[in-house]
C-alpha cells in the first residue's frame, strides 16, 4: 500500500484496473486506492506483469507498507503465483489506532501511538466460604496455543468484499451465515442462500437506523476539526457588507468580457481577503512547533483555501499567491479546483497547506450567516452568507430609504495567533476594499 499523502497510514482498496497477467508500463493506472483525504488514482512506475492481486476491492484499513499485490518482470511465470498468499508476502501490520489526546491544548499533532491501559489491581484476602487455614489451591499453568491473541474483528467469519457488501446492504447476520468457499469463506451465493432460506420478517421488526460506517475522509475530517476546536481558541468578529457597488462591477466586467470568463462574487471576495491579509499580515500567520520551539510564521505570499462540498465531503484546494494574480486567473483557477475536487481529482499538493480559508455559504439563499471553524494550522477562516436587499437612508435632498444589497461575513480568529483588535483591523480592511472595489484593479 502506498503512502499518497504526508498524512496517509492506511487506505482502502477501489477497483483494480489491471487483472493478473496483464502488463504494466510506466504512468499506468493499476488500482484506485480511497486515502484519507480523498479518492486518487495509483499510477505504476515500473514495467511488469501483474502476477497477484493480494487485496481484492473493497478492502479497507489496509496500512500504508502491507502487500497489495505481486508484480514480476516481464516474462515471468505468472501461474507461479496462483497460489501465492498474503503469508507468503511476510504478512500485514495493523494500521496505527488514534489515541486519546491528553493534552491537547499542549500539541497541534495528533499522537503517533496509542497508550496503554492501567493494570487492574486485584482483590486480595480470603475467598468467600473458605476459613483463612484452609490450604490456597496451588497456581495451575494453563495450556497455550502459542498462537497470538486476535482482535474482535478478526474473530469474524472470513467473507468476500462482495459478501460482506450484500450482507451489510441487507441486513444479513454475517456470523450466522456458513461459508462455502475455499477454506470456509462466505461468498455472495452463502448470503443469497441464506436470505432465501430466513423466514421473512415484519417490516416493523427491523432497526428504526441505519449504520453508515465512517470514510477515510470523514475520519479526518472529524479529526482535524475536533482538533482545531480543542486546540485553538477561537473567537468571531462579524460585520455587514454593502456589495451595491461590487455587484455593479462585476455585471460590467462579464458583460465586456465576450465570454472570455465569467466573474463570481466569491472571486471579488478571495481576492478582497488577499489584499487585507497583505494590509494585516498578522492574519497570514501560522503557529508552528519549528524544532522543538514554538514560533509564529508569517507567510509572504496569501494563498486562499477555499471550502469546497464534494460527495465524499468538505475539501479546501488552494488558489496560491493570490495577492499577485488578477480576478480573471482567481476566476479560472477556483472553476479548475472546484471540478476536480468534486471528481476527486485533487492532488495532494493542491488541497494540502494555504494561509487563509474562505468558506462560502451564499448560494443558499436560506443562510444568513454562520461561523466556521479555523482550518490548522492556519490562524483565520471566513464565513460568507447570502445576499440580501436591506433599506439603508437614501443619500438624495429628499430623503427616503434606497435598497442596498448586503451580505454578513463572519471571521473565526485563533488567539493564539492573532489578537481581537487585530481580528477587528483585518475586518475593517476587507470591508473597505469589498465596498470600494475598484481597489482590486489597481
């Protein structure tokens, strides 16, 4: 298994796109392979014949260094290999288990390893019925396999991926099933024959819930922002944004652009952010643990994540140096970013760092507003909400209200990091350039 990411430990098996026999030349697709970040594909780097697969499709929590298949030189006998198991590869590790974080105030990390439970203390005195004279039974040694004690899942009957998947999609005890397959392995025709023969319940009988088990993703997901709620304490500065003017430009600019591109409010506001970042550099900050020692490191180019909804969840692919790159590129590149974060085409280097986070709610005309949680080891995230039209004092000799649309953006700001009349400056300054925005052409 391969590490596709800095963070991987384990990932699960997709679709093999190569069988055993086929070859295999550089820059080939041999398995697609779900990390925790996201769905990518493995691209072989050497020529060769695929002699086994070791992990079928479908199997998850395979640790990053554990066999997954066999490759031979081209040539090579592959029948050699009908037989060939995953013992015979040296076996497989267990992929490493999060452990409670003791300290989490203290770590931006998450531990490596997990810690080990205190021993039990045992009662000591008399039994109960027996008088203190009566002989103790002498200590008895008892019998051992030898064999290693087995985790609860993997005292589980062996079954088939698509076994497993067919019992779980139809609710089948998989313990009570008896295996046909080779070696007393339960294959999809076991759960068919035993659904057939179960006798049909009520449909009142089943569970009132379904169990969704957790992706890879959504595991990290949970992590990191468990991680950034109990490690950086946030605080939130809102304020109302009038966009009268910025609408107004941006009507103009796609109107002259022939087509050329096509501006969205979120690109006016990304580049805004840029350009407060730049006027408040704290903001474009970072706390690191740099060697031992603890340092703020204030980044010299803005480079804006941007939360983005894909069916596997939330993503944030960077568009880098931002403050030196125009609305047309910005426009541009967060099309490119956004397609193919929702078709899991991301590479890591492209969702994996940035300065500043913008998460935009605004095309749900239902969302008013909202807080964010910050992305680490970033230091501030912006929330946007959707447009509103809201009666504001005409300006005019005769009085009256005139209509102004407005959206309420709200800054989370770690304290660690920035403090709350900095959070205040760097608020002040994007409001500033969003409602005069003629300020991003020059």
């Amino acid at each position: 298994m391969p590490a596709l990411s800095p963070t991987m430990t384990a990932g699960n098996i997709g679709v093999w796109q190569k069988k055993p026999g086929d070859t295999i030349a550089p820059g080939d697709v041999l398995v697609e392979i779900e990390t925790d970040k996201a769905q990518m594909d493995f691209e072989f780097q050497e020529e060769g014949l695929l002699a086994k697969i070791l992990k079928e499709s479908g199997e998850k929590d395979v640790a990053v260094g554990n066999p997954i298949a066999v490759m031979i030189e081209e040539g090579g006998d592959v029948s050699a290999f009908e037989s060939f198991t995953l013992e015979d590869a040296g076996g497989e590790k267990e992929p490493p288990k999060d452990a409670p974080k003791e300290e989490a105030a203290e770590s931006s990390e998450p531990p490596e390893s997990g810690s080990s439970t205190s021993p039990s203390t045992l009662d000591k005195g008399t039994s109960k019925g027996k008088s203190p004279s009566e002989p103790s039974p002498e200590p008895q040694e008892t019998e051992s396999t030898n064999g290693r004690l087995q985790t609860s899942l993997e005292r589980e009957p062996a079954a088939s991926p698509s076994a497993k998947a067919l019992a779980l999609e139809n609710g089948v005890p998989i313990k009570q099933v008896k295996g046909t397959g080779p070696g007393g392995r339960i294959i999809k025709q076991d759960i068919e024959k035993f659904q057939s023969s179960a006798p049909a319940s009520s449909p009142a009988a089943g569970p009132a819930y379904e169990d969704i088990p957790a992706s890879s993703m959504r595991k990290t997901i949970a992590n990191r922002l468990t991680q950034s709620m109990n490690q950086n304490p946030h605080y939130f500065v809102a304020t109302n944004l009038s966009v009268t003017k910025l609408l107004k430009l941006r009507q103009a600019l796609n109107t002259s652009a022939n087509g050329k591109y096509k501006l969205s409010v979120n690109d006016f506001l990304i580049k805004a952010a840029a350009i407060a970042c730049k006027k408040v550099p704290a903001v474009n900050s970072s706390w690191r643990d740099v060697g031992g020692q603890i340092v703020i490191r204030q980044h010299k180019t803005v480079d804006v994540s941007v939360a983005v909804a894909t069916p596997i969840g939330l993503m944030t692919p960077i568009v880098k140096s931002v403050d030196s790159i125009g609305l047309e590129s910005i426009s541009a590149t967060v099309k490119d970013l956004g397609k193919r974060a929702r078709d899991g085409k991301l590479k890591p280097e492209e969702y994996q760092g940035g300065t500043f986070t913008i998460s935009n709610m605004g095309m749900n005309a239902a969302v008013e507003r909202f807080t964010a949680v910050i992305n680490p080891p970033q230091a501030g995230i912006l929330a946007v909400g959707t447009t509103n039209k809201v009666a504001v004092p005409s300006g005019s000799e005769e009085g009256g209200v005139e209509w102004d649309d407005q959206i309420v953006v709200t800054g989370s700001f770690d304290h660690k990091v920035i403090d709350g009349a900095v959070g205040g400056e760097w608020i002040r300054e994007f409001k500033n350039v969003v409602e005069n925005p003629l300020e991003m052409m020059l």
